[in-house]
C-alpha cells in the first residue's frame, strides 16, 4: 500500500480528529462524536479510497446518531425511574463546569456530585435522601459517557476497516 503524501495528511487529520473526538468524552468542551465522525468525513471527501469510503461514512453516521441518541435516551430513563429531577442534574453540570475551571482535573467530577447531592439535599431535606440520588446521577452520567466512547470507539474501527480494506 503506497501512499501520497496528500493521502497520509487526510489520513493523519482524520486520526488526530477521531483520537481528539474520544479524547472529548472526559474534555469539556470537545464535542466527542462529531469530531469523530467529521474525521471520517473529511476521509471520505479527500480521501482516495474508492466506492468503500462512503460506506465507512454512512456506516460512521449511523453509529453517531444512534450513540448521540442513546447517549441521552437511556442515562435519562435510568434518572427517571430513579426519581432525580432535571433541576438537579442542572445544578451538577453548572456547578462541574465551575470546577472544571476551579480545580484543575477533579474539578469536573467534585463540583458535579456537590451540585446534585447541594439541590437534593435542598429538595428532599434530608442528606440519607439525597446521597441516593446523586449515586443515581453519577452512574448516569458514567454511563452517558461509557455510551459516547464506545460509539466513537465504534466510528474509529470502521475507520481503520476503511482505511486498510476499502
């Protein structure tokens, strides 16, 4: 397989596009799965791959809709059944987006559990009733990002399948 040097800097670019895009689940910021798959995009229009490419592209955007659907869909019914409110999920990524910039690494996670567990606490009044619903919001939005790296995860191995096979 030779390469031209146009073809390995649209292969290069769309690495470093997917690999940023995995990179945005835990950075805020970096919008995760259209990075991923606009670097399957600008393989597929720039690159030289054949009739293979827009395969890997429809194949990439099927699995970016379904993982940025899912990523909402199935976190949010956990939380419902759960009986955590919106209000207070608001109140976590408010408060994590401060410590993002507050706390250098940690701060994400810390200012998101104090904000759920602070609008719980006020809600139900009670700290034995508002740790159950923070456990609750954490293990929804694990599993949120869990959905969102896989789905990129995804995008990247159809990519490479692309990339070697097409």
């Amino acid at each position: 397989m030779s390469l031209t040097d146009s073809q390995a800097v649209v292969s290069v670019v769309a690495a470093l596009a997917i690999v940023a895009g995995l990179a945005g689940v835990v950075v805020p910021g970096l919008p995760a799965l259209p990075l991923c798959w606009g670097g399957v995009l600008v393989w597929a229009l720039f690159g030289d791959a054949g009739a293979g490419r827009w395969l890997v592209l429809a194949a990439a955007t099927v699995v970016a809709v379904g993982g940025a659907v899912v990523k909402y869909l199935w976190p949010g019914r956990n939380l419902r059944s759960a009986g955590v409110p919106t209000s207070s999920l608001l109140a976590g990524g408010v408060l994590g987006l401060v410590g993002f910039f507050v706390i250098p690494v940690v701060g994400l996670v810390v200012g998101f559990v104090g904000g759920v567990w602070g609008a719980e606490r006020l809600r139900l009044g009670s700290n034995q009733l508002a740790w159950p619903s923070t456990v609750q919001a954490l293990k929804a939005a694990g599993l949120s990002m869990l959905v969102e790296f896989l789905a990129g995860l995804v995008i990247g191995v159809l990519w490479v399948a692309g990339l070697l096979f097409a």
